[in-house]
C-alpha cells in the first residue's frame, strides 16, 4: 500500500505568490474549476436536457445542493454557535462537498450506474463501480492540480465531508449496493477518516449536511421540474384518491425491503403535506401567477426543511447516529417526494425504452474499449488520448489477472467521466454509424489525468 502524496503547496501559494484563501476555500476552488466538474453539464439529472424541457442536470443540481448546504451550515452556526464550534463545521467544506458529491456520476445516470457496476464485476473488478467511491477517486487520483501530485491535493475535512458513505464495499446487504471508495483509494480513504476514527462507519458532521442538501435540492427540484412537464400530476393528487392510492401502490413496492419506517407513516406525511402545500389546478399553462405560485412552492418548502434542521446538543445518545436534529415528519416528506419522480417519471415506459438504448450503447463502448485495449500491436490504442495510451503502456508491467482489472478500471473510467454526447459520438464512430469529421478534436479523454 503506498503513502498518500504529501501536499504541495497547502498553506505556501504557489510559484512564490501569496494566497489569502484559507485551506478550506481553496479545497471548494480547485474543485470548481476542475473539467470534471463542467463535465456535469452534459449529464443527466432525469432526463435528458436535449428533450426540450428546461430541466436540472448534474451541474446545476451540483450548484444548488452546495448552496443549500452553505447556507444550511452558515444557520446551524448562527442559531447553535456552542454546538457548531463544538463540532469544527465549516461552510467552506460543506460547500465543497457539494460541489464535489457527484463528480462521479456516469452518462444517463443510474441505469449507467448499475451497468458499469455489473461489467465491471463480470472482469473481475470487485469493487466495480458506483458514483460515490468515484466522485471520491476523481478528487484523489484522477483530476489533476500538479504534475507532482495525484487529485486534486484536498484537506482531510473536505475529503473527508465527501464520504456520504464511509466505508468500503460489502459482501452483501447496503454496503453492497451503496460505498464511498475503492480499495485501490484505501491510503486517502484512511487519511480522510483519521478525522472521524471515534464514529466507525458514521458519517462526518459536514458529510450529514452534504446528505441532507442533496435529498431535499433533489426531491424539490426534480418535482418542479416534472410537474411543469405536466409529467407529475400533482393537482390530480390533490383531488383524486385513486390517483394518489395508485401513487401510493407504486411507491410501497419499490420500497419494500428498504430500511424505512411503516409505510403508513410516510402516506400519512405525504397526505397532509398535500393539504398544506400543493396546487389543485387541472393545469399548466404556463401563467405569471402559476409560475410564481410554483416558485413559492419550491421555495416554501426548502425554508420548511431548513429550518426544520437542528445541530443535536448532545452526541452521547448513541441510539440516534449523527449530529442533525431532522423533524421526523420532514423526512417523510422528503422522502415521499423522491418517490413521485421514481413513480411518475423513472419508471415510466417512455424512459424505459431510452434506457433500453443507453445500455445497449455503453455495453457497445466497453465491449469495443476492452478490445482495442488487449490488442497487442497496438496500432487501433490511438483512438485513445496520449495519456490513456501512456497508461496502458505502464500496465505492460503486469500480468495476467492484475493486468486485467487495471485495464478494466482504466475503461471504467473512461466510459463513466464521458459527457452523454461525447459518450454517443464515440460510440457512432467506432460502430461505423457515422464516421464524423477527420478534423474533429479528439485527442483528450473527458475525464481528467
């Protein structure tokens, strides 16, 4: 196991220019302006931007989760300053976690998740793949920041807040499904947990902020995207109880078997939050007054979640994990929410078609990499980068299976830091589909080395 790399110019500036930022801003900074990063303005949230409809991608959903936890953070300090200093919270690296949390995120979203996952694991890569572990293996190891240094040189709290899920994947159960890093990130992974040795598989006070950002930015969001795409019907809701039984009906089975509490509950939450929030017209259209009363919808319950969250006083109840104080009827809601975009829109048989495609594109990539890749004259590795052709030369120093997991994670990498349409054109060109221009820039691999 190799040390991490030492940092390089943490508290210094570089090249003998004095920096003001503190570490923590830089942290957020370098992030920011990494192509990882942009890269997230052409993948998915849902949906697909190209479909008309101006809807979330990963950037902008990126930007406001690390609004939201900023100021999430910044209301925690001023309402609870004796619990929050007790804690070391710190805006700045929950903001960067934000910003940070889905890095890692493939083209077309979770069915690209689960596909990579199970190609991988098919070539003997058993920690396969999945977005979190490699939001956390782009800031370590595959953005650069100097010639010197792997990643991006992040604090220990930043890496450390990035770590929805702190611990390595499991043989079976939620820490099969869901993990926050690789074993081939293990030295980071143990350098960002030297913070939070005392919580065990908890996650960080910054890192349970992140969370919380993202599951209402998400379920807020995504519904006011859908309902003005008159996908979401929520003045049918309102006023049909078969229509909101039928929502019920969907939502109970796909969260069978997850931990979660009586579905009673969650109905219960989801019915009076109805009463008190949603819209009852049969329409969109698009009015002033619609649009702005949607504006206070999304609004009002945002206000509704935050300040529905609190900094516990005290860590010693060891029944009740993590520092946050969340009303129990708020996470209902939340929770309730996400499922009106699994019911409505994700498994909906016009997606359902699209994803059908999209994995057949990706099996396609990975098939035609994988090949190119073994392939030992090497003449077909140029339509590879010169930094993917310069990685598969050092492989040559190994052999057999070892060889062969590097390859795979190398083509892993490669198909999941893609933008959708680079992901397409690639896949048209190496099919013969659509040849393209001989003058079209090629040369550099989305995600960054």
């Amino acid at each position: 196991m190799s040390a991490r790399p030492k940092r390089s110019d943490r508290f210094s500036g570089r090249n003998g220019i004095e920096d003001n930022r503190t570490p923590f801003q830089r942290d957020r900074d370098r992030i920011l302006f990494t192509s990882a990063f942009r890269r997230l303005a052409g993948v998915t949230q849902v949906v697909s931007s190209d479909e008309g409809q101006i809807f979330h991608n990963r950037l902008t959903h990126s930007l406001e989760v690390a609004q939201l936890g900023r100021r999430l953070c910044e209301k925690l300090m001023k309402d609870q300053p004796e619990v929050a200093l007790r804690l070391a919270i710190n805006p700045d690296v929950v903001e960067a976690a934000c910003m940070a949390h889905d890095l890692g995120h493939p083209p077309f979203g979770h069915v690209a998740e689960v596909l990579l996952d199970e190609l991988a694991v098919k070539e003997g890569l058993t920690d396969g793949f999945e977005g979190n572990p490699q939001s956390f293996r782009i800031v370590t190891q595959l953005a650069f920041h100097t010639p010197d240094v792997k990643g991006l040189d992040l604090t220990r709290a930043t890496l450390n807040a990035i770590l929805k899920y702190p611990w390595f994947r499991a043989a079976e159960g939620r820490e099969n499904r869901k993990w926050g890093a690789y074993h081939a990130e293990e030295p980071e992974f143990l350098f960002a947990r030297e913070l939070s040795q005392e919580l065990g598989g908890q996650q960080s006070a910054e890192a349970e902020i992140m969370d919380w950002a993202d599951d209402i930015t998400y379920s807020v969001h995504d519904l006011e995207d859908f309902y003005q795409a008159r996908l979401i019907p929520l003045h049918l809701l309102m006023i049909d109880k078969s229509e909101r039984q039928r929502f019920f009906d969907g939502a109970e089975k796909r969260l069978t078997g997850r931990d979660i509490p009586a579905f009673d509950v969650l109905t219960k939450a989801f019915e009076e939050l109805l009463v008190e929030s949603f819209p009852t017209s049969p329409e969109y259209p698009l009015t002033q007054e619609q649009t702005s009363d949607l504006r206070n919808l999304t609004s009002g319950l945002i206000t509704r979640y935050l300040k529905g969250t609190e900094l516990r006083e005290s860590s010693d109840d060891s029944e009740i994990p993590g520092v946050l104080a969340i009303r129990e009827e708020f996470k209902h809601e939340v929770r309730m929410l996400k499922e009106l975009t699994w019911h409505y829109v994700i498994n909906n048989p016009a997606l359902a078609t699209q994803q059908y495609g999209q994995r057949k594109l990706i099996k396609d990539l990975f098939a035609i990499y994988s090949e190119i890749a073994y392939d030992s004259d090497k003449r077909d590795w140029y339509v590879f980068s010169a930094s993917t052709r310069e990685q598969l030369d050092g492989l040559e120093q190994h052999s057999g299976k070892e060889r062969k997991r590097r390859i795979t994670r190398l083509i892993v990498d490669l198909i999941a830091g893609m933008t959708e349409k680079h992901l397409v054109d690639m896949h048209r060109r190496l099919t013969g589909m659509s040849f393209g221009s001989a003058m079209d820039y090629l040369e550099r691999d989305y995600v960054e080395r």
